[in-house]
C-alpha cells in the first residue's frame, strides 16, 4: 500500500475499468449531493474538493451553484492533470498535493465523496480539513458506515487489491467525535438515493445485490462539519 502522505500516478489500479468509468458512474452520487448542500448561493464562496480525482465534480457544481473558486486536490498526478486539462476557462485549480493545509483559512466550503474510509489518520484530515477553512466554514463529507454489512470483510479486500490505499472502516461515533475534538460542530443525515442502481459492474466489492442495496439505502450518510472555532 501507498502512505496518503505519498503522491501516485492513479488511485484505481485496475486498467480494465479506469478513472474515467469511475467517473461517469459518480454523476447521479454528485446531483444528490449538490441537492444537500444547504448554502444556495455560492457566487462570493472558495470551494475545495478533497479528492477529486479527475476534476469533474467542481465542473458540475460550478454548473449548477457557480461560485468564485474552486480548487480540486489529489495524491494521483495523472488524475490531476486530466482535470487541468478539461477545466477550461473555468475559475478552477487542480493540484497534486500531500499539504493541502499550506491553503490556510482560504475556503468557505470543502467537499469530499467517498474519500474518509480511504484515510487510516482521520485526526490528521480533520485538523487539515480545519486550517483550510475560513472561520464558520463548512466541510461536507460522504461516508457509507459498512461496519454492519455483511459484505464488510469482502469489500475491504476488494477495495485494498484494487487501491493504492486501504480501506478503513471508522465508524460514525469515531467521525463525529473526531471532528468535534478539532472544534467543529458536527452534523449528520442519511443519505436517500434516488433512481435505479446499476448492477452491470462485473464485480463491486458486495457478495450479493442484497448487501449492495443495505449498503446504498440503509449505511449511506452525509456529515456536515461547521468550523465554530480555530
């Protein structure tokens, strides 16, 4: 496994699918959660994605909610240079990077999808996470507690033969009580998917469609972490 203080070529190591299939599937998860973010004007705001892979969920957002910056940070070099490749003249910044902190106090919103159960030190990443906002920030974060799930042990292996960076399966209690030590206030909602759910992939670390459901409609949430003090 690759350290998360390390930067590597690409995050998925399995060619046969790549970044930019990951990618496609991600749009519907990206509409769900621009619908949760309760600021609607975003036009004065700096936004940061944490992980953003290849860039294109600021794309999107800025379509929707356009705001006055946003920044994408990564380990993977290569993602990132598809995303300074397809971003345009859009007021955007794509950086490979393991001190995202240097951007003290610069963003009103951070946003990260599926990127806290693939980081081992989460007291690094909320404190991180805090000198990057300004006072009274807001960081939105998905996260799919699986630690009831059958598929668990299963899907930890998937994930861990695939990645460069292993799975961790922190639970909700340790999230919020990790975040609140750091000063924010912490809050939280299930996630309600909507639409179909795709089961074409020929494997997606579940034993059985069963545990992909349980997984998607009963352990899929959004925190929502406020900076209430520095």
């Amino acid at each position: 496994m690759v350290q998360t203080d390390k930067l590597y070529d690409v995050w998925w190591q399995n060619r046969a699918e790549g970044e930019q299939q990951m990618e496609n599937s991600h749009l519907s998860g990206w509409q769900e959660v621009i619908g949760l973010i309760q600021e609607q004007d975003l036009t004065n705001m700096a936004v940061l994605d944490f992980g953003c892979n290849q860039g294109g969920f600021l794309r999107h957002l800025y379509k929707v909610k356009p705001f006055k910056e946003g920044m994408g940070i990564d380990l993977a070099q290569e993602s990132i240079a598809v995303a300074n490749a397809r971003k345009g003249d859009l007021p955007l910044t794509y950086l490979a990077t393991t001190t995202p902190e240097q951007f003290a106090s610069r963003f009103d919103l951070v946003i990260s999808q599926a990127v806290i159960y693939l980081i081992k030190d989460l007291q690094t990443h909320a404190w991180k996470v805090k000198q990057l906002l300004k006072p009274g920030g807001v960081y939105y974060a998905t996260y799919t507690d699986m630690n009831g799930n059958p598929s668990l042990a299963h899907f930890t292996e998937w994930i861990n033969r695939n990645s460069l960076v292993e799975s961790n399966a922190h639970t909700l209690d340790f999230i919020a009580e990790t975040f609140a030590a750091e000063g924010f206030k912490v809050e939280i909602q299930r996630r309600r998917r909507q639409g179909f759910i795709d089961l074409s992939r020929e494997e997606d670390g579940f034993l059985c469609i069963a545990d992909r459901l349980k997984a998607t409609y009963e352990e899929a949430y959004i925190f929502r972490f406020v900076l209430t003090e520095r």
